[in-house]
C-alpha cells in the first residue's frame, strides 16, 4: 500500500506541469486518465491524439508488459497482428519530459524518428531512456494522473512468449475507449 502511496504523491506533486488535453484509456482491467503536455512534446501529444479521435486505439492491447518498468501498447490487435499506422514523428526526447514513474512516452525501433502508434507507461523511474542518459533517448509526452493502480494490475498479470514477441500478458489487456475528454 505504501508503494501505490508513494506513486499517487508523485503524480500528485509533478502534476503542475501537465496542463494539456486529457485522455481517458479505458482496458479490460480498468480505467486510467493521461494528461498530455502540447506545450513541451507538441508532434507526440498531436500524434496520439490522432490515434485517440480516429479510434484506432479501441481493439488494440497492451503487448508488452516487463514488471518493475513499463507497460508497452497500441500497435497490435487481440490475434497480435500489428495495426495500421500513419507516419513515423520526430522524435522529442530532448523536450525536458523525463521517463519518471507514471509518464507516458513514445516507443520506436532503433531509428530515433520512428514513433507511430505504440507508447508506453513507466511503472517505475526509468532514467536510462531519457536524453541526456541515452541519446537520442525515448520521448515523454504526458503522465497518467488518475488510475495508476490499473496501470500497476497489468504488471501484476501473467505474461508469455508468442513467437519473437516476449512479456505478452497471458490474458489480453484490450483497450475498449479511448477518448479525449479535456
């Protein structure tokens, strides 16, 4: 209980620097809500927010989910099929956003402006893939400030392999809405 205590008093005391649109995630497991920051991680908040009002998130899972790091989604379908996407974004990792507990950020491949749809959620600090740690580093965009606790379930959920794809939850975390309600 002390863990989830300590999370919400983070969220609650960075929580001056996100006054952005806010999204609220919908999954199989619960509800969370993501506050964006425009202001400083402008091509990535207008990136996922395409992906949020043409619902495209809506059927996809969360594939990736590594306890004691991060919960990875938004690219593939129930059957692991990877979705559509439009084109890659610049990368932002050096906006200032750090990979702190609770913050949403971009994934790519290992071209640093390869950023579609797939994001993810730091379960804990994840200093490591911030700019200046790890140039070009992996871009921050906002941070969940309500419903950690459902982000936290998921790595508590069994994973497997399927194929080349490792840490992929054993029941499918789907998310059902995605909706942008700030």
């Amino acid at each position: 209980m002390v863990k989830g205590s300590l999370a919400a008093l983070a969220i609650a005391a960075s929580s001056y620097v996100w006054a952005g649109p806010q999204v609220e995630v919908e999954t199989t497991l619960g509800t969370f809500t993501i506050e964006l920051n425009e202001e400083q991680a402008p091509i990535s908040v207008a990136n996922f927010l395409r992906y949020v009002e043409d619902g495209s998130y809506v059927g996809t899972i969360f594939h990736r989910i590594i306890p004691g790091f991060m919960a990875q989604g938004g690219g593939f379908d129930t059957d692991m099929k990877q979705v559509s996407t439009y084109a890659p974004i610049q990368n932002e990792a050096s906006n200032g956003l750090r990979n702190d507990t609770a913050t949403i950020a971009m994934a790519r491949t290992n071209d640093p402006n390869s950023a579609t749809r797939q994001f993810y959620i730091n379960l804990v600090d994840n200093d490591f893939l911030n700019y200046g740690q790890r140039p070009p580093g992996y871009a921050v965009f906002g941070q969940v400030t309500k419903g950690f606790e459902v982000v936290q379930k998921m790595a508590q959920q069994p994973t497997r392999s399927i194929g080349y794809m490792k840490d992929v939850p054993v029941t499918p975390i789907i998310i059902t809405n995605a909706t942008l309600i700030k």
